[in-house]
C-alpha cells in the first residue's frame, strides 16, 4: 500500500497526450488539454500526435496562457516496429525530427506517413525515445535491444494499462524485460480526451475513421474508458509498483530543454549587389521606381510619405519582405502576366512604386500604419492577386527559385461545421440516409451551430434517444479538426531549410507541397508569408488590355489607366456593372443609383457600406429614404 504522504508529494508529467490534430482520433483541442491538466496538478504535458506536429503552436499557446509546461513531441507509428514517442532534447533535434517527418510524408503521399526503424535510428540523435510495448514476447526483445542500441540512455518504454485481463502481470513482465535489457520504464496513460464525457465523442470519431456505425463498431472502439487526464496522485495509485517510472516522466521533462520560443525565422535573401544591406536594396529600388514613374520628378509630398515608410520599415526590419514581393511581382511583368496588390498594401507608397499596387500615392491620401504598425507588431501581409489562367507558372517559379527545401504553401485546418457534424455523426448512429437529408437541410452549410428547435417543424421525433444523441454529439463535434489542406496560395518562404521549422508534405495537386501549420500557427510564431492569389478578373483585364494595344495602339498598364473617367462613373451610377469585380452584386447594384458614385473614393464608400457588418447593424436600409 502507498504511503499517503508519498501519494501527495507525486510529480508526475503525462507524456503521452494525443489532441484533435491526430485527425478522428483524439477529440480535444490543446487548450483544453492544458486547462485541465493545470486543474489536475501536472507538472507537463507532451503532445504526442501521429506523425504529426500540426497542433504543437496551439499547444505552445496553450502552455503559455496556462503557465504550464509543454513537451513538444510525436507519435511515429512506424511500418516495421512497434510505435514510438519521440521528444528533442534541443533545437538541432527538432529540426532533425521535422525532416524525419517530412521524408515520410513524401514516401507515403498527402495525409499519411510511411517510416521504417532505420529512418529513425538514421535521424535519431537527439531524440529521447519511449517504445510503445503490447506484451512482453521475444519480439518486444528485440526491439528493445535495437532501442537501447541506437539511443542509449535516451532509450525508455513505457508502461500503460490497457484494462484487459492480467494487464498487472503484463506490466510486470515488461518492467522486468526492460531492466534486464538495461531500458528505463516510464509511466504514461496514452491520453485520447481531456475529460471522461469526451469517451463517447471519440468514439464516433472512431467509428468516422473506419468508415462504420457504432453498432457495428465492436473492437475498433477503445475498450476502456480509461482514457483521460488523471491526477498525480491517480497516476501513483495506479502504478504504485512502479515509483521510478513515474519519477521518470519529470526526469524526461528535464532533459526536454527544446521550446518553439527558440525557433529562428530568416527570410530568404534577394540582394543581387554585394555588401548591401536588405534595407539599403529596398530604398534603392524604391527611388528608381518613383524616379520612373514621376518622369517631371518626385513631387514632394510622395517623397516624404516614401522618406516615411522606408523609416519604419527599417525600424521593424520588414525591408527582406518587401524584396521577395518585389522579386515575385517583377518575376510575373517578365513573363507579361498581369498581377496586382490588394488588401492593406494599397495604402503604401513604396508598393506603389515598386509596381506592386496601382494607388497613387499623389493622387489619394494613404494611411501607411494600416499595413505597418510599430504598435501592433505584426508582420506585414501583402496578398497579391495574378492571372487565374496563369498563376500556376508563378507558383512553380517560387518552388524553383527558392527551392523545394525552402517554399511551401501554408495549410488550411478544415474543421467540422454543422452540416458536415451532423451528416457524419448521423451516418455512425445508423440513422437512415433520407433522415440525415432531412436533418442537415434545416441547417445553413456554414453554421456553426445545432439547434434542437430548428427540427420541431419537420415532423422529427426529437423525444427519440437516437435523434437526440445525434444532435448533441454533431454539436459537441462542430470545430474539431478533420484533415489538413492547402491554403489558396499563402507561401512561406525561408533563407535555411523549411522543413527543419515544420514538416512539409505533398499537396493533393501536383508539383505542390504544404506545412503543417495554418496562417495563425505562422502568425503566433512572427513567420511571414506571401499570399500568391488568383483572380479571374485581371485575365479579362488583360484581355482588354491587350486588345486596345492591338487595335487602338494604346498601351495601358493598371498604374497608367486614366482615373476618374466620367462615362464609365455614367455607367457605374445606372448600375451597369455586371461582370465588374466586386461592384456587380444584386446588393451592390442596387447601392449604385442611390450613392451615385462620382469619384474613386466614393467607390470605396459604396463597397465598404455593402458588407454583412453594415447590413445587419441597419445602417444600409437607413439610405433607402
């Protein structure tokens, strides 16, 4: 029996911790996981999701807000040995462990990952791993021997009650294995949820994974429930056999010294002169441009807006930024096709003469600190919009020039939204295909929400247990994670190897590769990126541009198209403006008679007044007297 005193001084750490980003396999988000083990009295965690690390920065996020201790790892379900749970001990292993990742994610293609032992005892060094046991057989020798062999004292197993007949025995007999194979036992609880509510959401996920209904589901469901984050004082009346392999969990931690805090973001280097700085190529660049374009001279108010932005872009360090932009908008004039910047960018000079943004600078009022702010401190995000018809030939280009090593595409998380809840949880309770029809057509495709009440009109026996288990598991299902894709054109480009930061994997479309990590995970970590974006609009701009150059001689580009043309405000006031990006909306032209936009910035006005904001406060239906 365990002293009492020795249960409550119990320091324990659960490092083996799976969240939703092991897609339909665990159920909780990192910050819930952190929430509760803080409420448990663990000293850490380590989030140990399959042959992934798409949710270490939420859970890097999670520690911070919790003051807790994050363990980044990994789960590698390798092909040809048991599982192992992997955690660098420093930067270089970490940067070791994403490429490790990333080779098997290139093998096995988009969503999977396909490793061997040798790839692991390849890239190993740095790592501390902890064999994932079943039964203590000559296999499992084996694979200890090769454990010990190839990481030395970095070399644990673990030891994790699996609630099935002589599960004591079967711990004993590993703990003995282990020691006599000179391999230090470990104590985890191989975590799915948070909580012991969440046992029945994971089991939907299972049943998701395998493509089954849960009555048909029988041992591809977890067979216990035992699942969840327990206390320290839980942990060692578990395993009061084992004090040492629980001590072991914190002496893991210990040797655990890695943090996302020490990753070093470099952007890739564009100076073509030798001994300039970034910041003195940028300004360079940037007063030949305005020297080009105001060929009477730089009229003083631009030069001092210039003097301005290229001041604090200095100041923020942002000058490596805007040379890549620069590169890949200069890349795209070479090959004639037609690009554009928009968003933000818009309200700065330097983009401006850089051929980036068309908006004259002379000719509106800017407000740079829009786009860059010392208070903010965020990094600047210039989307820029190309040819739709071409835009592939830039994206290759990137791939190319900055190499394949240093470019991917961000990823997109698609997360369950209540259709999609309701239609895959309606589909593993058995309900029949005409009832989930009927269900998921009282909700709207992007709703968020499950709302009992919407059903009452449709004849739905919402007293059924069946019925409503499936509503209240479809809404407790909304926001989980459910697979990575591809953003639509968000590139993080890097001056060392990419996929020492994160782990990269091919894309669904050919020739096209992505990180692990969202726009947000980028943002939390200060990483910038460049939004490569596709507009059908500039290939009919285009069009039209190369047809007035063929036939009327007039040659165009979207800096040096006359402003303020007073038929085509004619036009725009009878709302006239279909095929006429962003104003040819029903909502749209109906605005346009009653503004009667004259000028460019009465556009803006117009535009900015049609939006769902504007419309749900009533400030649009307030014009109509």
């Amino acid at each position: 029996m365990v002293h009492a005193r020795a249960v409550r001084m119990t320091r324990y750490a659960e490092l083996q911790v799976t969240s939703y980003f092991s897609f339909l396999r665990g159920v909780s988000a990192p910050a819930e996981l952190f929430a509760q083990a803080k409420r448990l009295g663990l000293s850490a965690i380590g989030i140990t999701d399959r042959n992934t690390l798409a949710g270490i920065v939420q859970a890097h996020i999670a520690a911070k807000d919790t003051g807790m201790r994050l363990v980044v790892g990994c789960r590698l379900d390798l092909a040809d040995f048991p599982p192992v749970l992997v955690y660098p001990m420093d930067r270089a292993a970490y940067g070791r462990l994403c490429r490790l990742l990333s080779i098997g994610k290139a093998r096995a293609g988009k969503g999977k990952c396909l490793l061997n032992w040798a790839d692991l005892a390849e890239w190993g060094d740095g790592l501390q791993a902890v064999l994932v046991p079943d039964v203590a057989g000559e296999d499992c020798a084996l694979h200890l021997r090769k454990l010990r062999d190839a990481f030395g004292d970095r070399a644990y197993m673990a030891l994790t009650l699996r609630r099935q007949p002589n599960d004591q025995m079967r711990l004993y007999e590993l703990a003995n294995m282990a020691h006599a194979r000179r391999v230090k036992t470990v104590v985890t609880n191989d975590v799915l949820f948070d909580i012991h509510d969440r046992r029945i959401l994971q089991d939907v996920v299972t049943c998701v994974r395998h493509n089954t209904t849960i009555d048909r589901a029988g041992f591809v469901r977890e067979r216990h429930a035992d699942r969840y984050l327990k206390p320290p004082q839980e942990i060692a009346r578990l395993f009061s056999r084992y004090p040492e392999a629980i001590d072991r969990s914190m002496e893991i931690v210990e040797r655990c010294r890695f943090s996302l805090d020490d990753l070093a973001y470099q952007y890739p280097d564009e100076i073509t002169t030798p001994g300039q700085t970034p910041q003195e190529a940028l300004e360079a660049l940037t007063w030949e441009g305005a020297r080009a374009f105001y060929t009477d001279g730089i009229p003083e108010d631009v030069a001092e807006i210039l003097r301005h932005e290229l001041a604090l872009i200095g100041r923020m360090s942002y000058a490596p930024y805007f040379l890549t932009v620069n590169s890949i908008v200069r890349e795209s004039r070479r090959r004639g096709i037609l690009c554009q910047g928009r968003g933000s960018a818009a309200n700065s000079a330097v983009c401006f003469v850089l051929g980036i943004t068309a908006i004259d600078p002379s000719r509106t009022t800017l407000l740079f600190e829009r786009f860059i702010s010392e208070e903010r401190g965020e990094p600047p995000d210039i989307d820029v919009d190309f040819e739709h018809a071409r835009r592939e030939e830039i994206i290759q280009w990137i791939y190319d020039h900055y190499g394949r090593t240093r470019a991917a595409l961000t990823a997109v998380v698609t997360r369950y939204r209540a259709k999609g809840a309701l239609r895959d949880v309606g589909k593993v309770m058995g309900l029949p295909e005409d009832l989930i029809t009927l269900l998921s057509k009282q909700i709207w495709g992007w709703s968020r929400e499950v709302d009992a009440e919407k059903f009452a009109e449709t004849g739905i026996d919402l007293t059924d247990r069946r019925i409503r288990l499936t509503l209240d598991l479809a809404r407790a299902l909304i926001g989980v994670p459910r697979h990575l894709s591809q953003h639509p054109g968000g590139f993080v480009l890097t001056h060392d190897r990419l996929d020492e930061l994160v782990p990269i994997e091919p894309a669904a479309m050919e020739n096209r590769q992505t990180i692990e990590w969202d726009k947000d995970d980028i943002d939390a970590l200060k990483f910038m990126k460049v939004d490569v974006l596709a507009l059908g609009m500039l290939t009919c701009m285009k069009k039209g541009l190369d047809l007035l150059a063929e036939h009327k001689g007039q040659r165009f580009t979207l800096q040096t198209i006359p402003a303020e043309d007073p038929r085509t405000y004619a036009m725009i006031r009878k709302a006239d403006t279909i095929g006429v990006f962003q104003i040819e909306s029903r909502a749209q032209m109906s605005m346009l008679p009653r503004l009667k936009p004259r000028t460019y910035y009465d556009l803006v006005i117009e535009v900015a007044i049609v939006r769902p904001g504007p419309i749900q406060m009533g400030w649009t239906a307030s014009m109509r007297h």
